[in-house]
C-alpha cells in the first residue's frame, strides 16, 4: 500500500462504487426517491395550515431547509454502511495491499456518493418546487449546490463513523449520535438565538447549523449572499476535514 495519492486510482474507485450503485437498486432508490417523498409528506401535513399575510407558509419554510437535511442524512446512513460492509467483507483488506491509498479510497468513495447527491439534489428540488409548489425567493441552483454540499458532508461522517463502527448495526447506532444533535441545534426546531448561551456556542461548531443557515439565506434572498457563501465554505471544509481524519482513522477489518 501506498501512501501517495493517485488521481488515476481515486477515479478507478469511483468507477467501481459508481458501478456498485448501478446494481444496487434499492439503495438508489433511498437517495434518490425517499427524500422527495419525505417532502410529500410534510407538503401534505402542512399544505392547508393558515399563513399569516406577507409571510412564507410553513412548508416554504421548513421545507427548504429540508432540502438541506433530507441528503445529509440519507447519505450519511448509506455510506457508512457501504464502508462497513467493504471491511466486513474483507474487500478493504484487498484493495488496501495494492497500491490503492486509503485518500484514494476514500476521495473515490466521496466522488462517487457525491455524484449520487448531485442527482437527488436535482430530483428533489425538481420534485419539491414542481410537484409541491415550494416557493424559494433565491436562484434554484444555489439550493442544489448546498444540497449537494450537504450530502457530501454526510458522506464524509458517514465514512469516519464507519471508522469506528464493528458491525453495521453500529453504524447504524452512529446516526442518532452524529446526526440527531445537529438536527435539534441547527435553528430549525428552536431559533438559535432563543437558545441557552451554551446550546448557541454547541452549535456554533455544528455544521449543519450552516447548512440550514445557508439555506435560510437564500429563501430571504432574491441573489446569492456573502452569508450563504461563507456558510458553504464552512460546510465544505468540514466534509474535506472528515475525509481526513476518516483516512487517519481507517482501519482494514472490523473487530
């Protein structure tokens, strides 16, 4: 194994776990069907409640910022799975005694999931503004650049949790660990600033609470702004900091 890093074997990853998903037709069916459908169904639960004049509905609301949520989490439960399954199944142990880098391997797995994301980002801002009538005051494209940024995020921890997990079992176990505390402390069930001192400074090193933010921006916003840039930016740097330790922290065989 070596330690460089090869654009020609991070791409030959990509290729294989790309072809992987090609075949798996129930786990494309998770990313790309079940956040639309989750969609449907807080369209359906909130669609008749009264709107006070001059203000979005609560669907308009909640819902964009779902967009942001929904691929987080659907990519953080898939991919540390698929990791572990890799170990499991002693598919790691082989790929890491060839040249293959464990960057490589992992920058394959992020390519690859990133890919998937970008095509249920679309799908479901499609499905959500055509089919549910989500009204967004920003440009479309800037929603499904931070879904998609979103979701490389999810994958990334998806793959550092499964750097810790024995089983699949664990790693499912990770989600409400890594994902519930974000989701309650990113500002959408309670706003950040009616929070306690110390749940504000706890989300404040959250990044979904930028994704949320971000998402936020452009519903308020007619153009992109500084604010939404800079809360990608910080999104993307942590998903790129995963990847990292993720690589650090990956270990050839569970147990």
């Amino acid at each position: 194994m070596t330690t460089a890093l090869s654009p020609r074997l991070t791409a030959a990853t990509t290729g294989r776990v790309l072809r992987q998903l090609r075949h798996d037709h129930r786990t494309v069916g998770m990313m790309v069907v079940l956040p639309s459908l989750l969609l449907g169904l807080l369209y359906l639960l909130w669609r008749d409640l009264p709107t006070f004049p001059g203000q979005p509905s609560t669907f308009d609301r909640v819902g964009l910022t779902m967009l942001g949520v929904f691929p987080f989490v659907v990519m953080f439960l898939v991919t540390s799975i698929a990791m572990l399954r890799e170990r499991t199944t002693g598919t790691l142990e082989r790929l890491l005694t060839t040249p293959l880098a464990r960057l490589d391997l992992l920058l394959g797995y992020g390519t690859a999931f990133g890919l998937a994301a970008a095509v249920q980002a679309v799908v479901t801002v499609t499905v959500a503004t055509g089919l549910y009538g989500l009204d967004v005051a920003g440009p479309l494209w800037t929603v499904v650049v931070i879904a998609v940024v979103d979701a490389v995020l999810g994958v990334a921890l998806g793959l550092l949790a499964s750097a810790f997990a024995r089983s699949e079992f664990q790693a499912v176990q990770f989600m409400p660990v890594v994902v519930l505390p974000q989701f309650f402390l990113c500002g959408l069930l309670v706003p950040r600033e009616q929070m306690a001192g110390w749940l504000q400074a706890v989300s404040d090193v959250l990044p979904l609470t930028y994704a949320v933010d971000a998402l936020q921006e452009v519903g308020r916003s007619p153009e992109p702004t500084g604010t939404m840039w800079v809360d990608v930016a910080v999104v993307g740097g942590v998903a790129v900091l995963a990847l990292a330790l993720a690589a650090a922290t990956l270990r050839r065989r569970s147990g």
